[in-house]
DNA sequence: AGCACGCCGACT
DNA sequence: GTCGGCGTGCTC
C-alpha cells in the first residue's frame, strides 16, 4: 500500500495523507498535482508533497482520484525550497502553494470533467448517478464539479466520478489548455489572388470614390512590397488615426483584403532588434574578476556600489556569463514598477528569452510565464520577490537588486517571509550563485559581509569618475532664529532652488509623509477625527478634498466645524508632502512643480505621464514621498532637498536610523548622476544628529559601525534572532487575554530576558481588529533551532485552546 | 480556510 | 413560534 502526503490549497497546517490506487502507484511523483477529495464533497488539487508506505493508524486515508501531470510540475528544489520556508518562516504549506500557483492551476471544484472520445457506453452497468452524468455530458460536453452537484447528491459525486474515471468513460478535463485561451492578434494583408498587376489596377480603380478606403488599400499593398516578410497588424493601422475600423471593413467586406489571425504571447516580449551590451570599463573588469573569484569559491557577493557606480553593468556581465554556461537567471527587484531600466537593458540584448513576473500580472499570464519556466524557453526572469517560487530548474545566478527595499520583506497572503534571505536558500538547493546588490546595504548583509559570510564588494565612485553628490546640513533653528525662514523652507534653500532652476537644472524634495496635514485638532475642545475601523487619526488630504486613513483606507470627507462642540476653527497639525507642495508654489511662483505620490499617482498613467513630464524636462522641481527615491534616473537634477529631515528619524522602531541614511543616500543618489554637481540640503534642527553628521562622511564604513554598535547595544539583528507575532481580534478583551496566555506558555520554556511583551501594539486597533504582540529576541547560535522549537511547541498549545481558534496569528521570523 | 452543527436573541 | 447570529469541531 503506497501512500501520498499532500498539500492542499488551503490555510491549515501540514499535508494530508491519501492512498495512491495500485495503477497510479508507478506513475506519481513528488511534485506531481493530483485531484483529491475532501470534506466529502469538495475536491481539491493537491501537491504531492512525499511518497511512503506508512498507514496511518488515526483515520482512514481516501484515494487519489486521478493525477492530473505528467511529470511533476514543481521540481525537487521547489519542493525543498517550499518545505524550507514553512519551517523556517513558521507557515503553512498550503498558503505557500496558494500564493505560488497561478490559481488556473490548482482548480478546485471548478474543475471541468469531459466524456472520453469515441467510447461506447453500456448504460447496465450504470447506476441511476452515473447515469445521469453521462447524460448531462453527453448534453454538455464540459460540466464543472459544482453543476454535479444540482443533480446528484453531495455525498455521492466522488464516487460517481471515481466509478465513471475506473470504467474510463469519462476524464477529467486538461483545463489548463482548455480555460487558458492563446491571444490572437489580428492582421491584415491583399487576398493573394489579386497580387496580379491587371487586377491590382482595376481595383485602385474601382476604389475611386472611396478616397480613404482607396488609400487604405494602397497603404496596405505598399507595406507588402517594401516589408514582404513582416505581418501587417490591424492595430498598427489603427493607430495611426489615418484609417478608420469601417474602412478597413469595408475592404474585408469587398473581398480586397484579407483578416487573418496569428497566435500573441499574452507577454509582452520585445519584438525589436538584439544587440550588444556595450563591454565594461578596466576598473570593472576588476571587480568583475573578484565576482568570479568569489563565485569560483562558492562565496555569494554583496555588491556594495554607490548610486550610479554601474551595478546594472556589472550584473549583465554576470548574466550573461550564466547564459552562456546554459543555465538560467532570476533578477529579483523590491517593485515591479521600477523595472524600467534593467528590462531595457536585457531586451535589447536578450529580446525574447526575457521573462516579467508579479503580482500584478494577470491568471493567464502567470500560466503562461509558468509554462515558459518549465519549458526552459525563459532565460532570465525579472520579477518580485514571489519569483522565487516559480518551478525554476536549471537556475545559475540570483540577483537581488536594492537588497535593502523593505519591500523584500513583508507580510503578504498570511505569511511573512524575506526576499532576500529565501533567495540564498533557493539558489543553494539549484547550487546557484547570488549577487546581493545596493547603494545602501542592510545592516544585516553588510555585517554578513564584513564577517566573511559573503564576499563584500565596494565600489565607491559614480560610472566614469562623475563625482557624488555633496551634502549641506541647514540648522533650521537657527535660520528660525534669526527670521530667514518662510514656513518650512529656509530663505537660503529657496534661494537655491530659483539659482538651480534658473541655470536650467532640475530639484527633487524629498518629505515622506503623505496628505496636508497629519491632524485637524479643534482649536477650542481638542477634538480630532479617529478612524472608525483603526486606532489612528485621519490625515486630511487638502487636494482630494477629504480626510483618509492610511491603514484601512477609509475615507471622510472634511469636517467644516467641530463635531463636538460646532468650534468653527480646525487647526491643521503635522505636515505632510501636499503642504510642502503648496508651500513651494506660493514661494516659487514662477516655477513648475509637480508632487508625487501614491495619493497622486493614483490614477491611469499618472505616474507615466509624469515621468514624461520629467524626462522633458517641463518641470522644475519635483516633491515627492519616498516614491521618488526609487528607479527616477533623470539625467538633469542637481539638487535634491530634505526640508524637514528629522521626521525621518522620528519613527518609533529599531531601523528608523537605517532606514533614515537608506532613504537620504536613495535621493540623493539621484542627484547630479551627468553633472556630477549634485548638492543635498538637509534642514534639520538637530543637525548634530549622529546619522546626519555620517552622511556626509563618504566612507559608509564609519556608519554601519555606528549602526551596528547601536543593534550591539540594545541586542537586535543580527546580534539576536528575531521573532515576532502578533494576535488580532475583533474583541480587545479576548486578543488581550490569549496574548497574555500565549506569553505565559512562551515564559515556560524560554528564558525571560529573551521575550518583550505581550503589550498592545502602537497601533491598538487596524481595520476592526485589536492587536497585542510579542517580540522574542532569541540568541543567534545553536541554541536558537532549540528555541524555535520551543516557539513552534507554544504555538501549538496555543492552538489547543479552541476559543482561540479565531484569533489571527501574524508570525515573523527575523522581524 | 470553509462548512456543518448547535444553541440563544429579535422578528414576520 | 422561526430566522439567524457566531462559537466549536473537523477535515486525510
């Protein structure tokens, strides 16, 4: 007896144990999907997670219903990679293939059944059940599980199917290619039996009083002889507005032309020509040495390369060094929106053999990357972080661009897990290379890299010698003090935004807070706007012209007076980037200033719109939230200003001093990448600030020192393991009372130095839900594995307590 | 997660 | 008298 453990699509924990039937038995395979029943009448696609011969002694194990592959479609890494992070993350398989797959294939009692060509049926056999679904196919010729349901009893189906699938009078469905439907793209060419001189005239002839049609035609027969080998799309002649879809019909309809169909890669691939990358520069060819030396030592690189230092060229090298040895690339980014530049790169030289993949994208197009990884047709794939689990086989190289981005590491689809680390398990599995690149490392890499478990790489000047920006700090209390400010902005910065933008330069203002106004606060009682679903205050959007919440997302719109006490005058506290953006218009009035953030980037090509704006150079300055500290490469920007900086650092959490310096470098990076006159101004009232001192050191050594000593100090990563977690509910009383058990459990097995908590979070409440959390700092070496357990078993307990059943658990490992 | 079962409040 | 709320249990 042979049986599978199975993973299914669901959030519950571990696999599920099915008996393989004798005739699959030599079929199946790990990574293999397969059609499962459970829960009676519900049917699931299923992973075959392992194969063994062990009865379990518990329940009685079901049968596999049918295998639905070939060969199985999630290859052993994957498999080992997926097993990695459930255990190492504290996640559930099943969400892991849930947030993996493209849901076309994991189809669950969508899933399609179809009579078997040419079978003759005998109806004696049957059972009143059978029976009826034959019929119903033999109406139908597709009938979904759910349908089922309408004429045979819920009970029932499982077996039905199964008896119908043994008599192989029926099978299940090859959705994939039924429901994935390939996109055809329309073209238009002459009916080749007109391609006759004689003929050809007489119809240009014929076509005389139908001027634009006449031109139409004649268009058409002049892109067929100078391009005879290029298709003619429909659209392309569309688009010039020249013609109209009725003339073009109007030809069809005559019989002159010709409308024929051609199968689209959904994808949108580069149809241009291929060239060449151009070849790098003596000092890179150096470093380009120290990669391979450490990659021929099996050592993962951090490229630690200040902004436009030429990271990009020196990862094409090495992806094209990959290439040739015939194995295949993922270039992992923090957002696909910032891909510009890389993609351009790569098309150019790789055009068709590039790969896009995210979370945007939609079912059919991950089907379809899907379907181009497993056939090894996809070279390089360029994507988020959920990259990492597609069923790459013959992976060579890994590169993590702007490794730091925090948006490597976030809480998505009920699990957390970061980019960066799982990309070093993942290419270890596929013996693989990583390349770790950023202008501003994490603390956590470089200190891996200064400590010999990555080999540190540094390059610490611009792409053809052009000199790094400089910094300026202005003391803001002292400008105040002597009268030469207006608002938020000293007389001197404004000063030099009008001499910047007058010798044609462009500028970019940094301040990472969205809306007008934090808060409006009632000048007479104190009153001000709470959130309904959350425990925070309404920011007050001045151009949209409502209040927001920047946790749920609710909306208000603007109080005209106080609701509490009718006080007709709101004060508005706290700045956000709209006001900086107002405030620079009164003050620069014959300026052209854009804002951009996700406030106004909002709508349908805004963000292109603007880039295009920028690009043009049709704007002056730019004020932006950290938006605009990510993938704007624009050539004429000199000066890049911070007017309220401290806000950067007055974050209540252990990485606001790293995220600080990452932010300032990030834009300032942006600044005099051609010139090399780049000018940062910082306005600060604190300007003997550790970290806005060490900025203007131009050795990065002296601050992650500095930040290292500071994690040292107060023990957090990577001195110490983190694990985080966080309870919610809808009652406050109930979250209140199993945080405090889940510590107690915790403080049995886990010394108390090592847990902080449960306390309520900062934020008490987030979208209806109450929140507690625990924060374990857990000691880095072989104890920790022990410790984890330790976690794992408290959680278990936890779970034991059924009323707890229903409170959320956000688990994250390295927090 | 989903879905059924079971036990207590406000309504045609 | 019911409809329906969500607490609890269970899924191979």
């Amino acid at each position: 007896m042979t049986f599978a453990e199975i993973i299914l699509p669901l959030h519950l924990k571990g696999t599920f144990t099915y008996k393989i039937p004798e005739d699959l038995v030599e079929k199946s395979e790990a990574g293999m999907r397969v059609l499962v029943p459970f829960r009676g009448k519900k049917i699931y696609t299923g992973i075959i997670f392992k194969i063994h011969q062990e009865e379990p002694t518990a329940f009685i194990a079901k049968e596999i219903i049918s295998l639905l592959d070939e060969v199985a479609i999630l290859p052993k890494e994957q498999l080992q990679f997926w097993e990695w992070v459930s255990d190492y993350y504290l996640c559930f398989l099943g969400d892991i293939y849930r947030y993996s797959f493209p849901s076309s294939l994991k189809l669950e009692s969508e899933t399609y059944l179809k009579l078997k060509p040419h079978v003759t049926i005998d109806f004696q056999n049957l059972d009143s059940n059978e029976m009826y679904l034959i019929q119903a196919l033999e109406v139908r010729q597709l009938i979904n599980l759910t349908d089922v349901e309408a004429f045979i009893p819920k009970k029932e189906i499982v077996k039905t199917i199964h008896g119908l699938l043994e008599l192989q009078y029926i099978e299940i469905d090859e959705k994939i290619a039924e429901k994935y439907k390939i996109k055809e793209v329309s073209y238009v060419k002459i009916k080749p039996d007109l391609l006759k001189n004689l003929e050809l005239s007489n119809i240009i002839n014929e076509l005389k009083r139908a001027k634009k049609q006449q031109e139409l035609f004649l268009s058409i027969l002049e892109h067929q002889t100078d391009h005879p080998e290029k298709p003619l799309r429909k659209s392309t002649l569309l688009n010039d507005g020249l013609f109209g879809v009725s003339q073009v019909k109007s030809l069809i309809d005559k019989g002159f032309v010709e409308e024929y169909f051609l199968e689209k890669d959904r994808l949108q691939s580069y149809e241009g020509e291929i060239e060449e990358i151009d070849s790098l520069s003596d000092a890179q060819n150096l470093i380009n040495e120290e990669i391979e030396e450490a990659f021929s030592k099996n050592e993962n690189v951090l490229l630690h390369g200040v902004t436009s230092s030429g990271k990009t060229h020196l990862y094409l090298e090495q992806i094209e060094t990959t290439i040739n040895q015939g194995k295949n690339v993922l270039f992992l980014l923090p957002e696909i929106a910032i891909t510009k530049q890389i993609s351009q790169r790569l098309e150019k030289k790789y055009g068709k053999k590039l790969g896009f993949y995210h979370q945007k994208l939609t079912d059919f197009e991950r089907v379809e990357v899907w379907r181009k990884i497993k056939n090894n047709e996809i070279q390089i794939l360029i994507g988020t972080r959920n990259s990492l689990f597609l069923p790459f086989k013959n992976l060579g190289l890994i590169v993590v661009d702007e490794e730091h981005d925090t948006q490597y590491r976030k809480f998505e689809n009920n699990f957390f897990y970061n980019g960066k680390d799982s990309a070093l398990v993942l290419a270890k599995f596929h013996n693989a290379n990583v390349i770790l690149g950023s202008a501003t490392p994490s603390v956590e890499s470089y200190h891996l890299a200064t400590s010999g478990k990555l080999k540190y790489i540094y390059l610490s000047e611009r792409f053809g010698n052009v000199k790094l920006p400089t910094f300026e700090l202005i003391n803001f209390k002292e400008e105040q003090d002597f009268k030469k400010v207006k608002g938020n902005f000293s007389n001197f910065l404004i000063t030099e935004l009008q001499k910047n933008a007058d010798s044609g330069k462009q500028a970019m203002i940094l301040h990472n807070r969205r809306g007008f106004s934090n808060v409006l606060e009632c000048e007479t009682c104190g009153y001000v706007n709470y959130c309904s679903n959350c425990d925070v205050v309404m920011t007050y959007h001045k151009s949209a012209h409502e209040m927001k919440c920047h946790y749920c997302g609710q909306k208000a719109s603007k109080p005209q007076f106080c609701p509490k006490c009718h006080g007709q005058k709101l004060n508005e506290r706290g700045v956000g980037v709209e006001q900086i953006h107002d405030e620079l218009k009164v003050l620069l009035p014959n300026l052209e200033i854009d804002r951009m953030d996700v406030d106004s980037m909002r709508k349908k090509f805004a963000y292109e719109k603007l880039y295009e704006k920028i690009e043009a150079e049709e704007t002056n300055i730019i004020v932006g939230t950290q938006m605009i500290s990510k993938g704007l490469d624009f050539e004429n920007v000199d000066i890049v200003a911070i007017p309220k900086a401290d806000s950067l650092l007055h974050i209540q959490n252990f990485r606001a001093e790293e995220r600080a310096y990452q932010l300032i470098l990030q834009v300032a990076g942006r600044a005099g990448r051609v010139s090399g006159k780049g000018k940062v101004y910082i306005q600060t009232y604190n300007p003997q600030h550790q970290i806005f001192q060490m900025i203007q050191e131009e050795n990065p050594k002296i601050i992650y020192d500095y930040l290292l000593e500071e994690r040292k100090k107060f023990k957090y990563p990577p001195f110490v393991k983190t694990i985080f977690i966080e309870l919610k509910h809808r009652k406050e009383d109930k979250v209140e009372r199993s945080a405090r058990f889940l510590g107690s459990v915790l403080r049995k097995y886990i010394p108390e130095v090592c847990i902080l908590g449960p306390e309520k979070s900062p934020i008490a409440k987030i979208n209806t839900l109450y929140q507690y959390q625990i924060l374990l700092k857990l000691p880095r070496s072989k104890d920790y594995t022990t410790y984890k357990n330790f976690v794992k078993k408290s959680l278990e307990e936890f779970d034991e307590i059924t009323s707890y059943k229903t409170i959320k658990k956000e688990i994250y490992v390295d927090f």
